[in-house]
C-alpha cells in the first residue's frame, strides 16, 4: 500500500486530527513502521488458538445497586445555588465540536 500525503490527509479527516504539511513526512515513516508490524502479525499462525470476547475471565465484578430513597430533597435544593423548578443547574461540561 502506498502512503501519500492525499492518504494522511484523508485518514485524518476521518479521524478528526489536523496536522500540518510538514508533519506528513514522520507520519508516513510510522504508518510505514505500523503496516510492517501489522504484515508480521498477519503471518501468525492463531488456527489453535481460541477467539476471545473478553479479556479477563471475571464475571459481574460489579455490586449491586443500592436504592435509598432520600427525603431531603427541599432541603437539597435550598442549598443549590442555581436551580430551576426540581432541577439543579450547573455549567456546560460538554463543548460540542461542529
């Protein structure tokens, strides 16, 4: 497989990176270097080996969850410094990207 530069650009587009013209030629040198390593492993012989679906062999490692009904819910909200109706407000966490 060849590596162009219309490749980087296109394979960073879809991966939502940006780099710079300069940038092209090291990042041809590893996806030559990750192709290589990936080549070696396609030459692998798994045929006894079996397919995994998860890596630890631990089963439902979590607790269960704990229903406590609280009552202090007026008292919540008075000390909320923001709130709307039963709801409390907090700044966006999230900055969306277009």
């Amino acid at each position: 497989m060849k590596i162009s530069n219309e490749l980087i650009s296109q394979l960073s587009t879809l991966a939502k990176l940006e780099f710079k013209e300069g940038d092209f030629f090291a990042i041809k040198k590893d996806l030559k270097k990750i192709l290589k390593f990936i080549k070696v492993l396609d030459k692998l012989d798994v045929s006894d080996v079996d397919p995994l679906s998860h890596i630890s062999t631990e089963i439902n490692v979590l607790r269960e969850d704990l229903i406590i009904d609280y009552k202090c819910k007026k008292s919540a909200m008075r000390n909320s410094p923001v709130k709307d109706s039963d709801y409390f407000k907090v700044k966006k966490v999230i900055k969306k990207i277009s």
